[in-house]
C-alpha cells in the first residue's frame, strides 16, 4: 500500500467516523469557530482543570479534510497541559506551512502534511486549530 494512500485512508476514517464529536456537558468554554472562503465550520467545547484539558468534543460541518484534522485534534490534545497544547498549535500550524522544525511528536497528524501541497485546502485543515488558538485565549484573559 502506498503511503498516499494509506494517509487517504486515514483522513477518511476521521471523516467517517469522527472522535469526540458530540457537546460537553457544562464545558469550560464553548467556541465557534468559520472558514468563510468554503463555509466549514466547528464548535468545540472544551473542559478545563485550569492546567489541562480533561476534556474536549467537537460539533462541526465540513470538508473531509476539516473534520478529520478537527477529529484527529481532539484525540491529540485530550489530558494535555494547557501550554503543551499552544506549542502542539503552533508546530501544527509550521507543518501545514512546511516550516516544522520541532521535536514535538506530531503522531497521526503528520498525515495532514499532504494538505500543504494545495493551497487552498491549508483553511480547511487550520480550522479546528485556529479555532482552539482563540479558546485557548479566550481563556487566558
């Protein structure tokens, strides 16, 4: 199998069945988040313990890339510190633009690399972590 295909298959299987979709009850913060050029968008609802998120879901429509990277996000991000999180955003956001350089394990992830080489899919697979950026600092404040 080649690997162009085994990544296909991965991005569908998020697609067609996606985890921690669904709401939290009582979430830390619940935010919206909107890809205005293809009209993808998300909710997530996250639960926090101020240090960490111990929990997340996601509510969403859109393109198959959009929903697995928002599927694949929330199995990555689940009991990790808050601040390992805003580093894990910003490593992801570096391979979508070909610029990764860390030694974070991207793990599954690393599928969404393939994205980079359309241009206009990049969105698409930046929604969930753009819209996790600005949670995140909807919380900080």
């Amino acid at each position: 199998m080649s690997l162009d295909l085994l990544y296909r298959e991965v991005i569908l299987d998020h697609y067609k069945n996606p985890r921690n979709r669904g709401e939290l009850e009582s979430p830390t913060i619940k935010f919206d988040g909107h890809n205005p050029l293809c009209g993808d968008v998300v909710t997530l609802h996250l639960k926090t313990d101020g240090e960490k998120i111990t929990d997340v879901k996601f509510q969403g429509d859109g393109c198959s890339i959009s929903q697995a990277s928002i599927s694949m996000m929330t199995e990555k991000i689940k009991g990790l510190a808050t601040s390992e999180v805003k580093e894990l955003i910003e490593n992801f956001r570096a391979m979508m633009k070909g610029e990764e350089d860390s030694e974070i394990d991207m793990g599954e992830l690393e599928v969404l690399q393939g994205v980079k080489q359309f241009p206009a899919r990049i969105k698409c697979a930046l929604l969930g972590w753009d819209t996790l950026k600005q949670s995140l600092a909807k919380l900080d404040e």
